[in-house]
C-alpha cells in the first residue's frame, strides 16, 4: 500500500504543493496522515474481520453497490496507472537516455514478468520493499543536500499561513483514496492475515503503511522547501526532477531517475493488482483468469501513455477526484461494521465508528468544495 501511494503523482503533487504553500504545506501533510489513519485503520479491519473484498462488502450492504465501487475503483486506477507508466518510463529516460516512452514500454514489461511468476505475491511484496528502502534513502540525501529551514516548517506545520482544501484532498486521495488503500487491505486477504484473531497485527499494518508513505512525503516536502527557500524556480513541467537537480546537482538528477521509476514501477504493480481485485470475485471466470486481467491492465495502460500521453495537472485532478471517492469507500465500511450479516458477532469500536465518521465527512465537504471551486482553476 505504502508504495503503491507512491508513485509519480504522489511526486509531483507533493512538490507542487510545496512551492505554492512553501513550509505551510507542513500543517496539510499533518492534517492528511491523521485522515489517512482514521480511513485505512476502519477499512482494514471491516475487510480483515469480514474476510471479504470490499466490492463484495459493498454488494452486501446495498446490491448493486459494489459495482459501483469497483466501478469507480477501476477508472481511478487506470488514470493513475497511465501516469506511472509514464512516469517509470521518464526514470529510465533520466537514467539511460533512451525515450520516455521506450522507457515505459520497458517499465511494462517488469511489471508484467512479476505477475507471471508463478510466486507473483511474495515476489511482489520483496520488490516494493526494497525499491522503498531505496527511495526514502535517496530522497534522505537530497534533503541533506537542499539544507531546507527546519526551524520555520516545525513551526509553520502547526501555525500555517495559507491552509488550502485542494491540498487536502488531493493528498489524502493520493495517500488512502481511490485503490490505493484496498492495495494493502486486500493484499493481506491473500496472504491469509483475516478475522479477528489478525485484528491488532491488520491495525499495526495499516498504521505503519501510513507511516511509511507520510515519511516519504515529508522529506520530499523538505527536499523541495529547501530548493524553494533558496528563492530557485522550479521546472513546470517536471517539478520533483527540479528539486533533486537543483539540490544535488546532476547526481540528485539521477537519484531522481531511480526514484521516480522505483515510485512508479511499484505503483504500476499496485494499481494493476488492486484493481483487478475489484473485479475477480464477480465471476469464476475472471477469478480464473485473474492474472491475465492484470498483465492487460498494463497493457492497455502503456497504450494510453505511448499514444496519449498525461499531464502534470492531470495527476493534482485524479488525485483530487479519488479523495472524493474516499468518503465512499468509507462510508460502506462503516455501514458495513454493523451488519451481523457480513461481520458475525465482530464489535466495531465506537470511537473508530466516530473517527471515521468524520474522517467521511471532512472529506466529502471539502472534496464537493474542491471540484466546484478550485478544480475549474487548475485547467484555466
């Protein structure tokens, strides 16, 4: 989970914000990981407890629900897939010179060989492991390298100057919204870690996949703060690749080259399992087939990227809209913790009920709030 929120537009939405809020940005990652926990702890639990998938839970609590879910999910998770493939093929165009569309067909391939063997889920779990030990290190180099004002982000991160909703929402729904947190809760399904005897080792997971992810997104906003402190201009059309050359030198750009494509590669493998997982329990056939799903998800995502292509701004509006699908997900797990029929005799705590009540609240406030008055903005 940790490192499927990690990917390019995690990246880019991370320094963007940081040049625009500077060491305000510090009070929106503070106020997105307390989110994030109070969304990934409730809906691990309600899928670990129930030992069903959450389209299934949602088809439980309303028919036809969980299609929609799985509906939403899925155009989530191809639009944000697009953007890792090109993202991980922009990481070997820093590295090896070659295109960033050769790059990503490259990139491709990887992510398919990995589905193909026949231990795809503990050679997964071993790659996006080590491929995020090795990005929170390199990143922990430029944030030496960039010297930004920690003094001033402490401070800032609890007394903001500019508090912004867009932020907000596109942090937590590139964090927990969409498919990214049934990346990890889904996952552990699979690995057999469910039902109420796995329920402190699922809450630990959860909490600590959200510390993985947050530790990333702080020490990328350090390493931008300090570029941005030192009153230096970011590129538009490559914001994160500026902070790691403009601190590092050409050696923090190709630190980039293998942070990018270790945060897009992992994601690509991410998105496209999670994804498919929405749809496989729908029918023996696609759960037959499960594999082949995943190898086309890429497939078809690479061709979008190689013919198409994606957009900076078009990663902040994805984000912004899986946010909106949080309170969703959310909410269904939340119903869902009540239902004898999907949970047995399981006694939801209140004060999770509590916090993620608000957690769906805040977020569908301010996500209704963004598409209506910022989102226009962003494209103008």
């Amino acid at each position: 989970m940790a490192t499927s929120a990690i990917g390019p537009g995690f990246l880019t939405q991370t320094t963007v914000f940081t040049q625009q809020l500077a060491a305000s940005f510090g009070f929106v990652i503070l106020v997105s990981i307390i989110l994030d926990i109070g969304a990934q702890a409730n809906i691990w639990r309600i899928i670990a407890v129930s030992e069903k998938r959450a389209q299934d839970i949602a088809n439980d609590v309303l028919p036809g629900l969980g299609y929609m879910l799985a509906g939403l999910i899925l155009i989530g998770g191809l639009a944000f897939n697009i953007g890792n493939i090109g993202g991980a093929g922009l990481g070997i165009n820093v590295l090896f010179g070659l295109s960033p569309k050769t790059g990503a067909v490259i990139s491709a391939v990887v992510a398919i060989a990995i589905f193909l063997v026949r231990e795809a889920g503990k050679m997964m779990d071993r790659f996006t492991q080590w491929l995020g030990i090795v990005m929170i290190g390199l990143t922990l180099y430029v944030v030496w390298t960039a010297k930004p004002p920690l003094g001033e982000a402490a401070v800032k991160t609890f007394v903001p100057e500019n508090i912004d909703l867009l932020a907000i929402v596109t942090l937590v729904g590139g964090t927990v919204g969409g498919y990214i947190t049934f990346a990890g809760g889904h996952r552990l399904l699979d690995a057999g870690i469910k039902g109420k005897d796995s329920l402190r080792q699922v809450t630990q997971s959860s909490i600590s996949a959200i510390g993985v992810a947050s530790l990333m997104r702080l020490l990328l906003f350090l390493a931008a703060l300090g570029v941005v402190a030192q009153g230096l201009t970011l590129d538009e059309a490559n914001p994160p690749a500026s902070v790691f050359r403009l601190a590092a030198g050409e050696v923090g750009y190709k630190f980039f080259g293998i942070v990018m494509w270790a945060a897009a590669i992992t994601s690509v493998v991410g998105s496209a399992y999670t994804s498919m997982s929405f749809i496989r329990t729908f029918h023996p056939t696609l759960e037959k087939y499960h594999r082949l799903l995943i190898v086309l998800f890429i497939v078809i995502s690479t061709f979008v990227f190689v013919f198409v292509g994606r957009p900076v701004k078009t990663m902040i509006f994805v984000g912004a809209l899986n946010g909106l699908v949080l309170p969703i997900s959310l909410g269904v797990m939340l119903v869902a913790a009540y239902k004898r029929t999907i949970v047995g005799d399981y006694k939801h705590p209140l004060w999770m009920t509590v916090f993620g009540g608000v957690v769906v609240a805040v977020m569908a406030y301010m996500g209704i709030y963004t598409i209506v008055h910022q989102i226009p903005q962003l494209f103008r």
